[in-house]
C-alpha cells in the first residue's frame, strides 16, 4: 500500500535526521516499537525504509569518496 509506504518512509526521514542531529542512535528503535505497538506493517515498512537509506547513504558516501581521489 503507497500511503503506508510514504507514511513510513517519511518518519524514517524524521527520526534519522533526529538520529543525525542529537546523536541518539536508540531513537530508531524508540520510533520503531511506537508503530509496532499500534501497526506491525506500519512498522516493517519503517525498518525497511530506515535499511534503504542507510544503505543509499554508504554507497553515496563511497562513491563520493573514490570520485574525490581522481
């Protein structure tokens, strides 16, 4: 479903820039068992969201990284 998606990934955007600015790395699992608690598909749809970026940013990071060296 597109909107649990969009709903999801959009908290996912919120508490990793939360994460990034105060530096509380529980805050994803914080955020995570408050939509358990209500909606599970909420939830893994949250998880996954959080995966993807996080994995979009190492490979950003090492692309950016090998162009720097030429």
């Amino acid at each position: 479903m597109a909107l649990t998606e969009d709903m999801a990934d959009e908290i996912a955007q919120l508490a990793l820039a939360d994460e990034l600015r105060t530096g509380d790395e529980d805050i994803i699992q914080k955020v995570a068992e408050i939509l358990g608690s209500s909606s599970q598909t909420l939830q893994e749809a949250f998880l996954t969201s959080i995966r993807v970026r996080r994995a979009e940013k190492r490979a950003r990071d090492m692309l950016a990284e090998r162009a720097a060296k030429d």
